[in-house]
C-alpha cells in the first residue's frame, strides 16, 4: 500500500469506529428489571389471597393465578386487559406489559364480583426495596 493511501485509511477506520461507538451507547442495554415482576395469587372461597398486591412501576408484571375453589372463575381486569375463565384446581399466567407508577388496577372475579375483589398497586419505588 502506497504511504498516500494510509493515512486515508487509517482515517476512514478510525471514522467507522467512532460510528460503532456511538451508536453502541445509543442503544439500550438490558436491564435487570426487565425481567416480569412475578405475583402469585390464589382463589379461595370466592376471594382472592392477596387481594392488594403491590408491584414496581415500568417493569413487566407475570400474575399467576391458581384457582383453588371448586367451582370456575373468570379473572378479570379491564384496565390489565385481561380476562380468562379459570377452571376450578387450574392455574392461569398473565404477563403485563410495564405499568405506570402510582397507579392502581382493579381486577374481579366474574362469577363471584362481591366477594372477588382485588387490585394492583403500582408504587414509585420498587417493591421489595
């Protein structure tokens, strides 16, 4: 390679990884608390154990709800968006998007909507901190 040509390479590469760098910082690594905040919750006697959960705002949520009774029961959230008829002695699994902080999501048995009662309060900070 003629001394004339290297310094524009040397240049150009230099250049390219300027560019990898950059971008490098601009995309977003994973973080820890990308991973589904995990609740479990049980219907027993038409009501569910806990009825208040307390989750950690702009995290995905995984509910796993066991139905415990011996009778169906329809696990529902508008504001979740969730709503599924749970056999008795079965268990459901719900992951939910990241929720806002300070804000609470009811969520009901269908079958049973005085007594099945429930909601999901999202903190400022972390649960469990």
């Amino acid at each position: 390679m003629s001394a004339l040509k290297r310094p524009y390479l040397i240049m150009g590469l230099l250049a390219v990884a300027g560019w990898i760098a950059l971008l490098a910082d601009a995309i977003p690594a994973a973080r820890a608390d990308d991973t589904p905040f995990e609740v479990r919750i049980t219907i027993r006697d038409h009501r569910f154990e806990p009825a208040i959960i307390e989750v950690p705002p702009d995290r995905p949520l995984k509910l796993i709800v066991t139905n415990a009774d011996s009778t169906p029961e329809e696990f529902e959230s508008v504001g979740l968006k969730i709503e599924r008829v749970i056999p008795p002695g079965k268990t459901a699994e719900f992951t939910v998007k990241p929720l806002r902080p300070n804000r609470n999501y009811k969520f009901f048995g269908e079958f049973h909507p005085e007594t099945a009662q429930g909601q999901v309060v999202v903190k400022t900070e972390a649960a469990g901190k």
